[in-house]
C-alpha cells in the first residue's frame, strides 16, 4: 500500500501574512526583511547577512518597533488600527461613515428617494424605514441595491426635509456626514 501524503508545512511572513517565498512579490518587502532573517534565513541567503550579534539586536530592535515579536506574532498590548488585507496584498478600504441620499427619477415624473449609509451609524434599517415611511407618509422599504447593500427605498421627493428628520431622529448621525447626489456629483447637505 502506498503511504498517505503527509501535507506541507508553509510559513507565513509575520509582517504581509503571505508565504514567506512570495514577500518579494508583496507590497512592502522591506518591511519583511528583517522578520525573514529572523525566521527563516534560508530562504533569501542573499538578503542580508548576519555577521555579529550586533547586526542581530539591530534587527530585533527593528522587529520590536514594527510590534513584530521574533516569532511572528503580534502582541498582546493596546493594538494599533487593524489594517485589512485582500488576496495580493492590497490593502482593504475603510468605508466612511457618511449618509448618501440620491432622487431618482422614474416614468418622467414619480421619484423616489434612497438613503445608503444609515447603518454604519447603527441604525437599524428596518425601523429607520418605518420611521421614515409615517414621517413623510408613503412608502418605504429595505432593499438591495446595485452594489449588493442594503439602502432605504423612500417612494416620493422627500429630500427637502430628510436630513432634518435624520439629525433629529438619530442624534449619532452629524449633518457634515450627510451628502446629496446631484447631477452626478456628491454634494454636502449641511
């Protein structure tokens, strides 16, 4: 009987989190350099060698300032600001915390009235539509929109006192974060 493969043991780069083979590859290889030659030193021989211990403690110092301890792993202190990876290495976007209202306009002369963004200020979008539908009286739901999110559908033009209502009905939420979209362009309410 032939034996079972055993699987592959791949070491990951402490500071891109990608395999150590491809941190040359990555957005911030002189970042790595000092983890690589610290963890694994027989992958990139050419990079940089270590003659002395004085060479050593510089790059432990060095790991120490980027919060890399000599295994790899961050700390347990008070972590600094999180940053998101996509595959590749790219870093991931913060989404910014605004309200985005857009009239569209449907059969030449109905509108409706969007409203994106209300969650990222923990509003719950379900009530935020009721809310909004007795307020201006007409109809509103939760909807996915192009983008896959969840945005408030208002039938009607009800632009003209919505960042009011939502200033007033959700105090978390300041009118500089509110924004129109007009003729393409997204404008500030306040």
């Amino acid at each position: 009987m032939a034996e079972k493969p055993q699987p592959v043991r791949v070491l990951y780069c402490g500071v891109c989190s990608m395999p150590a083979e491809y941190c040359e590859f990555g957005p911030d290889f002189e970042k790595c350099k000092p983890w690589l030659i610290h963890n694994a030193p027989n992958l990139y021989p050419d990079l940089i060698k270590l003659s002395n211990a004085k060479e050593a403690d510089k790059v432990t110092e060095q790991l120490q300032s980027t919060g890399i301890s000599s295994d790899g792993a961050t700390p347990s202190a008070p972590k600094q600001e999180e940053v998101k990876r996509l595959p590749g290495g790219k870093i991931k976007k913060k989404e910014k915390q605004e309200v985005v209202i857009e009239k569209v306009i449907r059969n030449k002369r109905k509108c409706i009235t969007t409203v994106k963004g209300l969650e990222l200020f923990g509003v719950k979008l379900s009530d935020a539509s009721k809310k909004l539908g007795k307020k201006f009286a007409t109809g509103a739901s939760v909807v996915k929109g192009p983008t896959e999110k969840e945005q408030i559908d208002v039938q009607g033009d009800i632009s003209y006192d919505i960042v009011e209502f939502i200033t007033d009905t959700w105090p978390d939420v300041p009118d500089t974060a509110i924004f129109f979209i007009e003729d393409g362009r997204k404008v500030p309410a306040a």
